[in-house]
C-alpha cells in the first residue's frame, strides 16, 4: 500500500494481516494523538487569554462554556451524516475543522468573535469525540478494549503534555504570542488529520450501523450515567481551571504547567485503569470514579470555606483529572451490552444525553459562581453521589440481557 490508500475501501478481517503502521488501531492511536494538540492547547490558554485580553468574568466564561456544549447537544445528527459520509472520513473532516478553527482564535479577540470560534472548533471537537467512540467500539476487540482504551488515553494524555510542556518551557523565554501558538497547534492537528485521510483505506467494519435514531429502554442505565457524566464534568472543565486564574491568580506558563502534570499522571495510570476494568469490572472502577469525585468536589468547597491554599487547589485539580480518566469504563459497559449495529447510533446519542446539561448549565453556574463559588462546587458533589448511586446498578459481568442489576425486572423490560 502508499499513500493515497484513502481511496481504497478494506475489510476489518484483511487489515488484521497490515504491519502495525497500517492497522484501523494505529489509525486510532494518530487521532488520539492529534485532537489534544490543538483542544489541549486551546484549554490550556483559554482563562489567560479571555480574562488578559477580552475581559471576561464568570458570566462571560460560563456563556462562553454554553456555546461551546450546543454541537455536543447536537451530536446526534451524526446519524444523518454517517448516511452520507462514512464515519472514518467524517472524523477526519472533524478533526481538521477543529485545529482551523483553534489556529484562528487568537485573530477575534472580543467577545462574539470567541464565541463564533469556539462554536466552530467545538463541532469539529464533539462530532470527532462521537464518531471517535464508535469506531474505538466496533475496530477493537471486546476482551482488548480496556487496555486498548486505556493506551488510547495514554496517547492522548502524552499528546497534551507535549503541548503543555512546550508552552512552560517557552512561553516566557521566547514570548510567545497567543495567536503564534493556537496558529501552530492548530495547523498540526489539521495536517496529521490530512495525512490520516490520503494514507489509511477505509476501514469496513463487519457489523453495519444502524442509520437511525435509536433509543433503547435496556441502555437506560447508560444513558443515566451519561447525563450525570455530562453535568458534573462541566464543573471541572469550566470552574476548576478557571479558578487557579481567578483566585489564586496563574500565569500561562503556572495553568499550563498544573495540566501538564495532569498528564503526565494520566499517562502513567492510564494503562494501569484499563487493566483494572478487566480485572475488577466497570462497576467497581466506576464507583471509585464516583466516590473519589464527591469527596474531591466537597474539598474545592473547603477552599472557599476553609481558606485553603494554593497547593491544596492544585491537588484537588491533579486528583480531579485522573479520576475522570476513569471514565472509559463507561465505554467499555455500554460495548459489553449493546448490538453491534447499535454503536455509531447510540454513541451519538449519549453524546446528546451527555451534554444535555451541559448547555444550559455552564451559564447558569456563571451567574451562581459570581454570588458563591462555594456553592457551585458543592452542587457539584451532589452530582458525583448521583454518579455513584446510579453505578451500583451495573452488574458485575455486564452483556446483552444483564444490562443491569435488575435485569429481566420491571425497569429493564427485554426488547
């Protein structure tokens, strides 16, 4: 094969006998790579730059939280365009939509123009995360999906800390402008998408998907827990990091170093999670997800209550993070009980679900965060005990008819 091989289509079952560097799972690992270059880039300037130079406060950030979770509210019209384009190429397209919007933000500094960036690169970011689920769950094995995963996030965790630890380590020294670095990490993400594009065939999978809204009354369950995913983790990605800016006053190079030892951590454990999904169960991991998330958000409160410092806030922030890199089990449950049809369909779906909350939430948290920060962090905790609740409902050897505890009972009706 050469490149140019995006033009061919081929058999999952053929690929299987590719080198390595050809393989739908290398694929897998060059998005996995490629996404954080520019998001993670754009996360780690973000609360500088709109606070440095747009102004904004926490009704600004939690506005600007909002617009960015519409596309992920609206990821369910992925089932209409997978009719039209085969999931793999829209993917891609995602992903270069996402870097060229990235590399641009720096050249709207007010408040519309971000909002009309981030829009744009938030469509590329979550039609890429949705179609990105589907085809980790149909292209993996089950009995190799948790290590895989858990490699996958190690990649992307490792893609994040280069950018992280290339923005430390040369943001002062050179200084940097804003628009240099989003111009750079956006135009990498975008040419590793293109290459992708022209240099892998089209992956067939041998299950095909369902073209259609589906929703079915046995992923109850799942659709739950991704609610509850969505609104508790707009605390962190909003408030958490937004926080370090306001209260304790980071630079670029401080946040940015604060997520590069997120990273680091992640890519370590990663690997090391996946391994307890398959020894421990989805259920296990997950309610130590959950409780380790209650107590974490309970003790941001304590910041505002207590008056504890710094290094206490950059604690919580490292252990926050690597709890929601747990959060792959959930994938992992839903591969175990879902029909293989139902994955790409279903996956935007629960993208939908997920940012359900996530629209209207931020905003609303905005406006709570300027009366009491307190309370939007205790809020919070009662989400994670919400998580952790709905978790002990999943089975300890989870497939199709044992989706939940109470598989073959009136809340799990068979189909």
């Amino acid at each position: 094969m050469a490149l140019g091989d995006g033009l061919r289509t081929v058999e999952l079952a053929t690929a299987k006998g590719y080198s390595f560097w050809r393989q739908p799972v290398f694929l897998l690992f060059l998005m996995a790579f490629a996404m954080p270059i520019a998001f993670a880039t754009w996360s780690a300037l973000l609360n500088n730059f709109v606070i440095e130079v747009a102004g904004f406060t926490g009704v600004e950030i939690g506005w600007l939280h909002t617009v960015r979770e519409i596309p992920g509210f609206l990821a369910v019209g992925v089932i209409f365009l997978i009719i039209f384009i085969r999931e793999q190429v829209l993917g891609l397209i995602s992903l270069i939509l996402l870097g060229v919007a990235t590399g641009l933000t720096a050249y709207f500094p007010e408040f519309h123009g971000i909002l009309m960036l981030t829009l744009l690169s938030s469509i590329g970011f979550h039609y890429y995360e949705t179609v990105n689920q589907s085809l980790q769950l149909q292209w993996i094995e089950k009995g190799r999906a948790p290590q895989t995963l858990g490699w996958l996030t190690a990649v992307g965790s490792f893609a994040s800390l280069i950018a992280y630890g290339v923005i430390v380590l040369t943001w002062r020294t050179f200084e940097l402008s804003y628009s240099f670095v989003y111009v750079t990490s956006g135009g990498l993400c975008a040419a590793i998408a293109v290459f992708c594009f022209f240099y892998f065939p089209q992956f067939e999978a041998p299950d095909p998907q369902i073209k259609k809204m589906v929703l079915r009354r046995r992923y109850w369950l799942y659709y739950a827990l991704q609610f509850m995913s969505g609104a508790r983790r707009q605390v962190f990605i909003v408030f958490a990091a937004f926080m370090m800016v306001e209260h304790f006053g980071f630079d670029v190079h401080e946040i940015t170093a604060l997520f590069l030892i997120n990273y680091v951590a992640t890519m370590i454990f990663a690997p090391f999670i996946g391994r307890a999904i398959g020894a421990y169960g989805e259920r296990n991991v997950l309610v130590f997800e959950y409780t380790g998330l209650s107590l974490v958000f309970m003790a941001y409160g304590g910041i505002y209550y207590f008056g504890w410092g710094v290094l206490v806030g950059a604690a919580l922030y490292v252990a926050n993070h690597l709890f929601f890199s747990m959060a792959f089990a959930l994938k992992t449950y839903f591969q175990k009980i879902a029909d293989p049809g139902d994955i790409a369909p279903t996956a935007a779906v629960a993208f939908t679900i997920n940012h359900i909350a996530a629209v209207f939430l931020p905003a609303a948290l905005g406006y709570l965060w300027v009366t009491t920060q307190l309370g939007v962090f205790v809020l919070a905790a009662f989400m994670a005990l919400g998580s952790l609740g709905l978790s002990m409902l999943i089975p300890r050897h989870p497939e199709k008819g044992n989706e939940t505890v109470f598989a073959g009972g009136l809340l799990n009706p068979a189909e």
